[in-house]
C-alpha cells in the first residue's frame, strides 16, 4: 500500500507510523528524520537544512523532493510505503505524482490527523527522543521507565531543537500557510481519509485501521 501520512507537527504522525508500517510491513519514509539523520552526520545536505528546521520552517522544496525520489528508488519500497511528513507543500504533491507516475506507481490513500493547537503545543513540549536511536517518548503521556535513558538503547533522551514553544507556534503557521491547502488537493483527489486525531495512541490507530479497510 502507498500511503501518505500528513497533519500539523506534533500530531502523532511518527507514532502512528510505527503502528502502520508494522501491519502493512511498509517502509516509514519520514523527511523530518532524514534530515535530522544529515544534520547529525553534517553532511552537505544536512548543513544546508539546519538552519530552517531550527527555525521552524520547510527546507526548499528541490530539496527535498530530492531526497524522496532517491529513497523511493530503492528495493524496499517496492511493495509500498508510507510518507511521514512529506509532500508538505502544493509542488511537493505534483513532483511527487510525477515521481509515481515514472514509476507506475500511485498513492492509494492519504491520512490526515486533525489535532487542535493546544495539544500540539502540549504534546510537543513534553516530547524527548532518544539522541542514539531516535525512540521517542512523552514526559507525561509516554515517558521512558528511567528519567532521560531510553528503553530500547540506554541512549540519553534529549529535546528537539525545534521543540521550544516559540518555534512550535511557527511550525503551526507555517503547517497552515503551506500544508493545509493539501487537504483539498487530496480531498478532490477521492484520497482523503481524515482522522480525528485526538484521544489514546490505541484510539487513535484504530480509527486509521478502519479508514484503511477499505483501501486494502
Ligand atoms: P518533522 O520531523 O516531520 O516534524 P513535524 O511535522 O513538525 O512533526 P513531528 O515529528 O514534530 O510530530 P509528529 O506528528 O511526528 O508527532 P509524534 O508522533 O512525534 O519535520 C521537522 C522539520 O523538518 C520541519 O519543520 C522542516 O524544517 C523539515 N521538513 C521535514 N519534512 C519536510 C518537507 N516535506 N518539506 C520541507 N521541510 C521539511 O508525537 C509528538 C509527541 O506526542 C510525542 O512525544 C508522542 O509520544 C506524543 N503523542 C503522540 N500521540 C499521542 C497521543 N495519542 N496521546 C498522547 N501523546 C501522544
Ligand atoms: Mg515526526
């Protein structure tokens, strides 16, 4: 299945996409990882987004289409995948279609997690990840058993640069100047599934479990 997983920051994208990609045994393509990934490794491309990703804004779009067509390319995604995070704006879309069309190749369905501001900030704020192996947690809502050492590595948990309140705010505009107008593009698609993204992680992907019954 080729899917598209989009909604604001902080909506439980990567949360859900773990869940996801485990059922339907998909690849998760998640731009904001990738880039994060090339900045840790300061490679060209990773020097080249640092400055907007801590600024809360989009890396250009050349960019990043970029690195989606190359990712798209390999083996894995051959039986589907699903894209965390991207396309982000209207010509990321219309590359992207371009991009599975070369390849014969359509997105099947587009999910799209509705979650107010107020829990984004909420849950944004509390949010650590693990600075080895990226594991992600919640001080409230998912904390790890020891304060700051990650379950899965015993790596130390530490906060995204781009999760301060004041740079959460600006994802916010940004999602809604740039990303939001994909949910029309989607909906006149027929691809649309919209999911009310609030309530327990369990909640949450059994909503996306039914949308998706009817794709499969
Ligand atoms: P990216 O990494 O994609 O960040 P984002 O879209 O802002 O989303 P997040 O990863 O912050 O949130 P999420 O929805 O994955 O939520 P999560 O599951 O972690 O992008 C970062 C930056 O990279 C961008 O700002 C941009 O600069 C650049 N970039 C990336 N893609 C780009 C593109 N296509 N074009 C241009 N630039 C691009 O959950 C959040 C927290 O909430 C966690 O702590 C979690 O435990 C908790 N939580 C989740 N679900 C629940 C629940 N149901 N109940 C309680 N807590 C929950
Ligand atoms: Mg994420």
């Amino acid at each position: 299945m080729n899917l598209i997983l989009m909604g604001p920051p902080g909506a439980g994208k990567g949360t859900q996409a773990e869940n996801i990609c485990i059922k339907y045994h998909i690849p998760q393509i998640s731009t904001g990882d990738m880039l994060r990934e090339a900045r840790k490794e300061q490679t060209k491309l990773g020097k080249e987004a640092e400055s907007f990703m801590v600024a809360g804004k989009l890396v250009p779009d050349e960019v990043v289409i970029g690195i989606v067509d190359e990712r798209l390319a390999k083996s894995d995604c051959q039986n589907g995948f699903l894209l965390d995070g991207f396309p982000r704006t209207v010509p990321q879309a219309d590359s992207l279609a371009q991009i599975l069309t070369r390849r014969n190749k359509k997105i099947e369905a587009v999910v799209s997690l509705d979650v107010p501001d107020t829990l984004v900030i909420e849950r944004l704020c509390g949010r650590r990840v693990c600075g080895d192996c990226g594991a992600s947690y919640h001080v409230a809502f998912a904390p790890s058993k020891k304060e700051d050492v990650c379950d899965k590595c015993s790596g130390g948990l530490i906060q995204r640069k781009d999760d301060s309140e004041v740079t959460i705010k600006e994802r916010l505009r940004v999602y809604r100047d740039q990303t939001q107008p994909l949910i029309s593009y989607y909906q006149q698609k027929g691809l649309l599934k919209a999911i009310d993204g609030t309530g327990t992680v369990k909640e949450i992907g059994e909503r996306i479990g039914k949308a998706l019954e009817a794709v499969v």
